[in-house]
C-alpha cells in the first residue's frame, strides 16, 4: 500500500506542478495474443503442468499528457488464459480422482482438451519524456500494477479450495470436509511497474518504439496456488490436511518479471493512430503479438 501512496502522490504532483493549459488526452485500445511454455505436461502421471499454453484478450489505456514533458495513464487488462488438461477426459472423475485413486488417471495417457483461467490487471503510471533531438526522445514510466487470476475450469484445483472430501475417511460419500473453510478460486498480487522507452519519429506519420518493462511479482495458473492457499488457511489440524497430495501444485519462482516490446505506430490522422508490435524476451515465459488503435484530442 505504501507504493501505492507513493504512485498516486506523484501523480498528484505532477498535476499540480505541470501547467494544464496544453494538456490533451488518449485512449488506446488493443488485441493482445500471446504463447507460453505450456504446450505439453511435465508428467503424464502426476498431472503437473508446465504453465500457460495460450494468452488472448484486451488492454486499454487512458492517458493524460499534462505537458510535454509528464503525462499520467491508467491501464487496464483483461487476458483468457489456456493450458492442457491434466485430466484424461475419458476416465470417469469422481473426488479420488484427485488423489491418484482413480487408477485410470494414474496412468500415462494423452490428455485431451483444455483449462481456463482469467487475469485481470490493472495499473497507475506516471511518465517522464525526455528529448534527445528533433526526432529522438526517451520515455521513464513508474507507476504499480495489480493482477487478479483465477481458474474457470480447473476441476482438480476448485475441488481442492471447495473443501472436498476423499473418501474411505468416514465420509461417504464423498462431501465437504467438516470445519474446513473453503476459499475462492482466486489469488492476487502487484508490486512495482516501471518502463523505459525509446522512440523515433521516421517520418510525420512514422513512429518506431522499442521498450523495456519491469514487473516486482510473477504470477501464472491459479492452479499452482491451490496448495498454498489452502494451508494457509485450513491446515490447523492433520485431519484438515493430510488428505492432499501435490498433484495439483507445482512451484512458482517468486520474483520479477521483465520482458521487452518494439512497436511501429502511423498516424492515420492528428485525431487516430494505429499500431502493430511484438513482445517477448527477459525473464516473462510469454512471448506474442499486440495490434491497436489510439485517439487523442
């Protein structure tokens, strides 16, 4: 929360400071398609997947330009995320399922079909042009982002956070842990955002960009949240807690992310403005494409 003061302060006073008299405003929406590692599964037995396989949504941005040196945006992001079932969708689930009982499971076979989950994120940024000649200019951006993820469809994973029970422990059929405080199908985070950017005016209407991005936190299926979660939560007694098995958990490296994006812009008039770019590299596993459309009055 304090980054998060300290973001908004520095907005505010870059409001107050810079003179309003030449500001103007953009919007920008965008088509965003992305790839990640998630292509197969790590084990066909134990049901651990690599990670995010495709990524497709939509990001929006408001910006306001004080001046011609600072301006302030707020953006948003909405991403569908897809990875491979870890479940073979010809075995009959039933809660065992989970837990290696259900030997059908158990064994390697090709899995089928595919889980979604949903991210949302959000964030505050304030910039800082600098000029480097008639045609040449870098751009510092700081500001916080938060991401919201959660899974749609992952059945082992809601199972888990919903309290289910495994049978043979004196609760059949299988139901609801007793006491057990079940949880949404969700996990969050945010932390520090910063951007460096370089920008090249080719021609009047030709803008080329290339840009570097920081994140303070990493994020990825909501699946690899589940065990956390839950014993954070529930594991105050054995009885609570024995019955998971890390089928459904694989660990995730805490840390930053950084990734970098190259754009070319053209202005179709002094009001709109296409673009087309490619991002990928650094530390963020996704790597993919962006296309959208500006207007500023």
């Amino acid at each position: 929360m304090k980054l998060v003061r300290a973001v908004v302060v520095l907005a505010a006073a870059t409001a107050a400071t810079s003179g309003a008299a030449d500001d103007r405003f953009e919007l920008e929406l965008e088509r965003v398609a992305l790839s990640g590692p998630g292509a197969q599964l790590d084990d066909q037995v134990d049901r651990r997947v690599k990670g995010v396989d495709d990524v497709e949504g939509w990001r929006a941005n408001a910006r306001w330009i004080i001046s011609d040196r600072w301006s302030i945006r707020l953006g948003a992001e909405l991403l569908d995320t897809e990875y491979e079932s870890p479940l073979d969708g010809t075995c009959p689930f039933w809660i065992g399922t989970l837990y290696g009982v259900a030997f059908c499971q158990t064994v390697e076979t090709p899995r089928t079909g595919t889980v979604e989950d949903e991210l949302e994120s959000y964030e505050i940024a304030v910039a800082h042009s600098v000029p480097l000649g008639d045609r040449l200019g870098v751009v510092l951006e700081l500001g916080y982002r938060t991401t919201r993820w959660e899974s749609v469809n992952d059945i082992e994973a809601i199972s888990v956070v919903r309290c289910a029970s495994l049978p043979g422990r004196g609760e059949l059929p299988p139901g609801l842990i007793v006491g057990c405080e079940t949880l949404d199908a969700k996990a969050d985070e945010g932390g520090l955002l910063a951007i460096a950017r370089i920008e090249w005016a080719a021609t009047s209407r030709l803008r080329l960009m290339a840009a570097m991005h920081y994140q303070g936190y990493r994020y990825s299926i909501y699946r690899y949240d589940v065990i956390e979660q839950f014993e954070e939560t529930n594991c105050d007694t054995a009885r609570h807690c024995n019955f998971i098995l890390p089928v459904v958990a694989r660990d995730v490296d805490d840390g930053s992310w950084t990734w970098a994006v190259v754009r070319a812009e053209y202005a179709l008039s002094p009001a709109w403005t296409v673009y087309l770019g490619g991002e990928g590299g650094g530390s963020r596993a996704w790597d993919g494409a962006h296309a959208g459309i500006r207007f500023a009055w």
